[in-house]
C-alpha cells in the first residue's frame, strides 16, 4: 500500500478534496473518486488520448499524470461542454459530421480538440488533420473527425473578434 | 466526399437519422463497463503464464495472498469450471476436438495465458498480488511457426490434436482441373503471406460479475458481441442453469470480431465472484489485450491460376496455412478462418475448376477470433494480386481480365456451390474505374513514372455474404449454429414502442436504424420508438452481432415484428371503428379509415383501451399490445459487393506507402442509413490500410510477443488515413424484409487488396511483386533498391 495525500482538484468548477494514493493516476482519482466517467481508460500509457482532458486550460494525458500531481489544479473534463442549453458547437457538429461510431474515443477527441482548436495557426484540413492525430480511433477512419473539428475551428475563428481577417495567411 | 443515395420521400428508411446514441456519448454519460460501480465491488486481475509452451510444476499463491489489499486468489483447482470446448461435426481426419480451460492447470500454451485469478480490494492492490505470484515450469521449446508446428515429430500443443492441426478440409477438387493447367496459355504462381494482427476495439475486454441470491442469479456486465452465447457458456462452465447467468451489456467500445468469441477471463471473473460472494471487476489492460486475448489474420496461401488467352479464368488451386494460436475459438472453432478462405473463393470470378485445402494449425500464440471480414480481406488480396499479374503475363489490362471473368448474371451458382444473388459486381467496377479516370489519376501517374516517380493504382473487387443464416453455419457442421434471431416489441399504453433485438450494437448505430425500420413500418414518429439491446433476461435467444448480419436478419425481424403489432393496432380499430380491416390504414401514429380519411383512433387511444379497458377489445384479442418474431437466413444469404481504388506513392529514400487518393463504390442494397453505411465503409477501409501498411503481432523464437503497448503495435492515426471518396449503388436484397445487405465488413475486405494491388503497381518498373502485409516500407525500400527484405 503505497502512502496518501490530500488533495484539492478543481473538477468542472466543482471544488474537489480529496485522500488519494501517491501513485494513483489523475484518471482514476477523476473517474472512481470524483465520479467523472465520461473520461476513458484505453492504454494507460499515453498514446491513444482516450483519457484527455484540460489541465488548466491544456490537453493532457490524464493516465500520465498523477493526481498528486493535478493537486491545486483546474481539470476540466467532456461532463463540462454541454450546459441547459444543449450540446456545444463541437458535440454537434461531432454528431452531424458521424464523427464518434462505439463512442469510446470521444469524450478524449472532443477535449482534444476544444483544448487545441485555440493553438491552431490557420485551421486547415493539414492542420487539424495533425492535431486529430494526437488520439486515436478505431471506429471511423478520422475522416469525419477531421471534417467536425475544422468546422467549428473555422466557425470559431471567424467569430473571434481578436482574429483579423488573413492575419495568419 | 461523397454522392449520397436519394432519401425515399418522407421514410425514415433511407435517411441519415441523427443517431440517437450519440447524446450520451457525447456527454460522458455513456456507460460502458467500468464506468459501473456496484456496492462492495472488488477487483481482479491474472496471472498469467511467463512461458509460452510449458507443464506448470507449481503455483504458489501465499505471497499473493498475504499481500496489503488482496481479499482471495484462486488457481484451476480452487475454482470449478469446465473447460471451454468449441466443436464441429466433423470426423476426425477433418477437425481434431480440443478443449480451452478457463485457468491453465497442466500445461501452459502460449504467454500471457491466465493461470490464476487475484481478487483484491482495488485495482492496484490486484496487480500487486499479481506480481507476488510465483509459477514453476518445466519449460518446452516454443513452436512460434506453422511450418515448425507441422514439422515431422513436433512436440504437441494438444494430446487431441496430434499433429498440431484443428482443422484439414480438402474441397471441391473439380474433375478436369489438371488439364485445364495443362492448356492454359498463362499460369499464374502466387503466394500471399497476412501477418498477425489484433482487431484492437479501443475498450478492451472486461467483466462485472455480481452473484444476486434473491434472483438465484450469477449477473456478469461484459461487453460482448454475443450476450446469449457468453450466458450459455458461463452457465456450461460454472454449472448452473441457463436461467442462472443473466449477461448485460451496457455501451461498448467496439468489438470488430475479437469480442463475439467467449473469453476465459469473463468465465473466471464469473466463478470468482459467486466463490468470494461480492461483486467482481475486471478490466483488461492494454499489455493483456495486445498480447493475451485473441488475436487474427495470420495466414498463407499458395495459389496456382491457369488463364486462357482471353484471360478466362480457367483453374484455381489454393493451399490454405491459418496460424490460430493455442486454442479454439467458441463457439465458431478453429476452422473459423480456413473454412471462410476455403469455402468462399473464388469470390466475384467466374471459375472453371476449383481446388483447395484449408488447414488450421496450433502454435504457442495466443488464440484467433473472427476479426472483421475473416479471411476475406486475405483471399481478395490473393485473387486480385492474381488478376493484376495474369494481366502482365497476358499483356492485358488487369481491369478487363476482371471484366472477362466477374459474375454479370444473377442468382448464379459458382464452383464453390453457393448462389450468388444479384449484385453490381461489373457496374462498381466500371464506375470506380470513371472515379479514377475523371480526376486524372491514370495521366497523372503516366506523368510521374516519366519523372522517374513511383506511383501506383490498385483495384479490388469483391463481395461480401452477410447476414448468414442457420443453414450457412450448419453447413460449416458447427455444433452451435447461429443464424436466426428474434424480436420482441412492445407498445406501451401512450403508444410509445420499445423494441427487443436479439443483435448487439456496439458503434454500428442500432439505437437509430432498428427505429427507423420501426418508425416506418408502424408509421409513426421515430421519437416514439426505443430499441433494447443486451440483456439475455429480455428476450429467449439472439446471436448479437458479428459478420454483418444485423441488418439483414436482426432487422428483419424488428420489422416482422412492428408488421405483427401493427396487424393487432388494426384489428382493434376496426373493431372501435366498426369498420372492415381494407378500409383501415397506419399513418402518422394513427389508424386513419380509407373512406374517410379524416377518422382516426390515435395508436395511443387504441392503446389506451388494450391496457385499461380491456372489456372493449374484440372478442379473443388478449389485452396488452405485444408481438415477437423471428427471422432466418434459408438460402445463401446475400451478398453486398464493392470495388475500391486507391492511388500510392512510394518514398524512394524511405519506401514509406503514402496514399495519395481513395475510392470505393459500395452496394449494400437498401441503405436503411446512408451516413451510417459511409461511416461503416470508412471506418472498415481504415482498418484495412491499417492491416495492409502498419500492424503486426511477431513473436521471437520463445515465444514472446513483439508488441505489448501502443509503442510497438502501430495503429494509424488521422496523419496516415486518407480522405475516401464513396459513392453508392443499389441492388437491394430479395430475399429479406427490408432491402438491405449487410455492410460492416466490406471496407475491410477490399482494403487489403486495394493497397498491395497500387504498392506493387507502383513497383511495376522494378519488376518486383510484394506478396507480404503488412508492406514495411523495408520491404518497398528493398523492393526499390534491388535490396533484401
């Protein structure tokens, strides 16, 4: 039995105190002590992205991260883009486009993208292309993964009033 | 990119519904396995064997057991539990009965075979147990090759099959097949060699069992393809009734074949949990799934083709090596893979004469399950390698050998003895090939060959029979014989219907196409229809989902059975409505009368009076509103076809394969779905590339597999996939309810083909031929460079 710590997540703007094993990955603490199952388990060694979620605003594995590690952070999981409202831009447009088959990579593929889709220069299909691949699927062959996250990078952008227009071009 | 087929007007048939999986999924609230928390749960995992051919000496479990955390640990004796035996009514010369036990207990056959189960408070606690296990063996040398497994006085895997083969099938062996070498103008030699593959569902396998006393009933969560066959092999071993398992699967993260066999680890996990009398998790890690569970696709033929002058295809001679691993899969056996290869060629072509032999052979591998297509993807990719070099050696386009030998004429009955039912096998090619030439591919590359560039074009051409019935697999002389399946549906007094199949979903979007075939054949809104999938205690027996069968027999009974409740809808309004049953239709959740269309008795008016005034029904009509059926394949099944292209350019410094454009013109008859069946076409090419260019399980002269994580299996990301042009024809099915072929193999089978065809058409100049997935780009840098592989 390895030794515990308290710690204290900040989980979809929930405040979370938690006595956690020092080797317990961020994931586990996420999905079995916060209850946040939405985030997937798929190799626990930081491939396939099953597990993203925001560290502070960031993509992250959360399999290679140790809670202890996340202590005094702001995680945010797939549970936090839908509000009372509906599905956010990126859900719908994931659903439209066909984007998710078992729906096992999604939660990891959604955050990915709401986490990268800030970073990305000009949205391209090359570039979006290269952020998708960040995770795997083996459902739908990327294409429509591909075409949903370019969408709403692109709606994004052209609704980001700090963006000009051929700033990046 | 695609042309979509034309919705019919105002059917729910034919339209790309929103599927209605997809809110949960997209929200984190789906529920797979581990995602369920039951009170007091405890956690298990195994221990599993270090050697891959050995006899346990001894398993010593004392550390295991005084380890901080663990609650039991149980090897072979300590638990009981018969072994796993998957038969088929064979004689002996044709298929040698084995068993697989659920724990090893005397010899070991491949690493990473569970020998023990430790049972702890968590996960982490489990593993530790795990490692302070301690095996003894006597060790053998590992047989790690078929030709090592058959070699004269090779050690025994199994006392049952002592040659190390499960299956020798010798088939058809036409009269006249060896004259017809004899006059060929041209023979074609060719041998393909598939590498072992995983299917790699991205959720690994898993089990929940709980023993519930009130119910007298072992409850095992697993996401399984095949509820009812893991409930009626759990209740086998353990040695329960039936009625004692009852499986449940909740969402699933895809399966592709490797989760429609029973596993060991969902039985052990099963006895361990009635043994210690609380709940029982496992999940399978990554290094477990990679290595230990079931794994696909290694195979040889050695294949002889005689060609007439015209390109006839004139004779066929096939031998057939499947490596299956240690053991035999259940409930479809070991001669899953040779059987299909044997039973199926020569596909699309016509054929003269025809000879195989298909054998399934025992190594020190972990075992074969079906993995998406089964076999097919392999034989198309020998039949078409075979086409594109009898049009070298007959300086004939490939495409017209092609043309000179696929079948045109339907139901045709082919060399292998199975009919085929109409099908666009020549239209998709013609089409495929116009794809190719509109966007300049065949200048294109004339252009970059003249710039000493190596690109290539491949075509496959192929078809598929899904949706196979009872008398398809009785004619494998399988001992369990899946085919039929049923469907319960039910309306509930405010009209609202929840349907019951027997399939089991798990990305393939049942939730929204089974209530299309509802919605429209009760006609009504399709937010009123709810399908129920994976849960053995809802309905009597159903063989779940695997070779594309869903559509075309699990959906024809969800639309037999919305005809039979809509046939008592009507026979109850007609009595309300005193009027005869001709002048009464369904439209818009409503029986409306014919001769005044104005006068209806909504479906939950009429539900209303069968649920809570019974005394108003018609005399001998039982209150409630429930219907079942039942559907079976009786003849061939049908058969979806497709042509694929794709365009290649091979990497002269590094003999990387970059795909450069794809193309597939599919028909799967009716599409119930059309953004389903792109999205299935998609995914199932994807795996092919995958297979075709980057993923392979070797193992090392012991017996230990290369790949144990995501670092050494190299599954492709979204850089390596290309965008896939589709485009649809439509030969619908005669022989079921709804029109439609089944359509969750066909990407896969041709993309094999497609790719060695293009990668070797590239490779023309050089005068080389690949005969090897997957195609490393050593093997193309070689190939290149006049270099060894």
């Amino acid at each position: 039995m390895s030794e515990r710590h308290l710690i204290e997540l900040q989980v979809n703007g929930e405040p979370h105190e938690l006595l956690v094993e020092a080797r317990e990955t961020l994931v586990d603490v996420l999905r079995h002590r916060v209850g946040a199952t939405g985030t997937h388990v798929a190799c626990e060694h930081g491939i396939c992205g099953a597990c993203t979620v925001l560290i502070d605003g960031e993509p992250a594995r959360s399999c290679l991260v140790l809670g202890v590690m996340a202590d005094g952070h702001e995680i945010r999981t797939v549970e936090s883009l839908a509000d009372e409202s509906g599905l956010n831009d990126l859900q719908e447009a994931f659903t439209a486009c066909h984007s998710l088959q078992c729906g096992f990579c999604t939660p990891g593929m959604l955050m990915l993208a709401e986490g990268g889709i800030p970073h990305l220069e000009d949205t391209s299909r090359e570039e979006v292309r290269e952020l998708v691949s960040a995770n795997l699927c083996r459902c739908t062959g990327y294409e429509t993964i591909v075409d949903a996250v370019e969408q709403v990078a692109q709606q994004r952008r052209s609704e980001d009033p700090t963006v000009t227009e051929g700033a990046s071009a | 990119m695609s042309e979509p087929k034309m919705s019919r007007d105002g059917a729910f048939i034919g339209a790309s519904v929103r599927r209605r999986e997809d809110p949960r999924l997209l929200t984190g609230a789906g529920r797979f396995v581990d995602d369920i928390e039951l009170t007091g749960q405890l956690h298990a995992q195994f221990v599993r064997s270090k050697v891959a051919f050995g006899r346990i000496l001894d398993v010593d479990l004392e550390a295991t057991r005084a380890t901080p955390g663990v609650v039991a640990a149980f090897a072979a004796d300590d638990l009981v539990m018969a072994p796993i035996a998957a038969l088929l009514d064979r004689p002996f010369e044709q298929f040698r009965p084995t068993e697989m036990p659920v724990l090893a207990h005397d010899t070991v056959r491949f690493i990473g075979e569970p020998i023990a189960i430790v049972v702890a408070r968590t996960p982490y606690a489990a593993e530790d147990g795990v490692e302070a296990a301690r095996v003894e063996y006597e060790t053998f040398d590992a047989i790690v090759s078929t030709d090592a497994a058959l070699a004269h006085g090779a050690r025994r895997l199994h006392d049952g099959a002592p040659d190390n083969v499960f299956v020798d099938v010798s088939l058809f062996d036409t009269p006249g097949l060896d004259e017809a070498f004899e006059r060929a103008a041209q023979v074609v030699e060719m041998t393909i060699d598939s590498g072992r593959q995983n299917a790699l569902p991205l959720e690994t396998r898993a089990a929940l069992a709980e023993w519930d006393e009130r119910e007298s009933q072992l409850v095992l969560h697993t996401p399984t393809q095949v509820p009812h066959l893991v409930r009626t092999a759990t209740a086998a071993s353990i040695g329960v009734p039936e009625r004692a398992v009852r499986v449940i699967v909740p969402d699933m993260g895809g399966g592709f074949g490797l989760k429609c066999v029973v596993g060991r680890e969902e039985i052990a996990v099963a006895a361990a949990a009635k043994r210690v009398g609380k709940p029982v998790k496992w999940i399978e890690d990554r290094k477990d799934a990679l290595t230990a569970s079931f794994l696909a696709r290694e195979q040889r033929y050695v294949a002889r083709a005689a060609f007439a002058a015209d390109g006839e295809f004139l004779a066929f001679e096939c031998d057939v090596v499947c490596d299956m691993g240690a053991y035999s899969c259940y409930p479809f056996t070991a001669g899953i893979e040779p059987l299909m290869a044997s039973g199926e060629m020569p596909g699309v072509y016509r054929l003269g004469a025809y000879r195989v032999r298909g054998r399934a052979v025992a190594t020190n591998k972990a075992p074969t399950a079906p993995y998406r297509g089964v076999s097919r993807p392999q034989y198309v990719m020998l039949l078409e390698q075979i086409m594109d070099q009898a049009g070298r050696q007959l300086r004939m386009d490939p495409l017209d050998v092609r043309r000179r030998n696929l079948i045109t004429e339907f139901p045709y009955t082919s060399i292998n003895n199975i009919t085929y039912d109409p099908g666009s096998y020549l239209e998709s090619l013609d089409l495929c090939e116009q794809m190719v030439r509109e966007e300049g591919w065949f200048e294109r590359q004339a252009e970059a060959r003249a710039q000493g560039r190596h690109i290539g074009i491949g075509f496959a051409c192929f078809s598929e029979r899904t949706g196979y019935g009872s008398s398809a697999f009785a004619a494998r002389k399988m001992l369990v014989v899946p085919g039929f399946d049923i469907s319960d549906i039910r309306m509930d007094l405010d009209g609202t219907v929840t349907v019951t199949s027997g399939t089991m979903s798990h990305g393939q979007s049942h939730e929204t196409t089974m209530a299309q075939i509802v919605a429209d054949g009760l006609q009504l809104d399709i937010s009123r229809v709810k399908l129920h999938q994976g849960d053995t205690d809802r309905i009597t027996y159903g063989f779940g989902t695997f070779a594309s069968r869903s559509a075309v027999i699990g959906g024809s009974a969800v639309q037999l059975a919305a005809r039979a409740l809509g046939e008592d809808l009507l026979e109850i309004a007609a009595h309300l409505m005193e009027t005869n049953l001709d002048n009464l239709e369904l439209r818009d959740g409503s029986v409306h009368r014919r001769d005044t269309p104005d006068e209806r008795l909504t479906f939950e008016e009429i539900a209303r009076v069968a649920y809570l005034e019974a005394h108003r029904l018609p005399k001998g009509v039982s209150p409630g509103l429930h219907a079942t059926a039942s559907f079976d394949v009786t003849n061939d099944g049908t058969f979806s076809n497709a042509t694929q292209a794709a365009v290649v350019e091979l990497d002269p410094d590094t003999g990387a394969v970059k795909i450069l454009r794809y193309f597939c013109v599919e028909d799967c008859g009716v599409a119930i779905n059309p953004q389903v069946v792109e999205g299935q076409a998609r995914g199932g090419i994807a795996q092919g590339i995958a297979g075709a260019l980057f993923e392979e399980v070797t193992y090392d002269a012991n017996g230990e597999p290369s790949c144990a994580s995501f670092m050494d299996y190299c599954i492709p990301t979204a850089m390596e996939m290309p965008d896939i042009r589709l485009a649809h024809l439509e030969t619908p099915c005669i022989y079921n309810e709804t029109g439609a072929k089944g359509a969750g193999e066909g990407g896969t089978i041709g993309a094999v083909g497609t790719i060695l065809g293009a990668v070797n058409n590239a490779l023309e100049p050089t005068g080389t031929l690949l005969e090897r997935t997957p195609i490393t780009p050593r093997a193309v840098h070689a190939a290149m460079t006049g270099g060894t592989r």
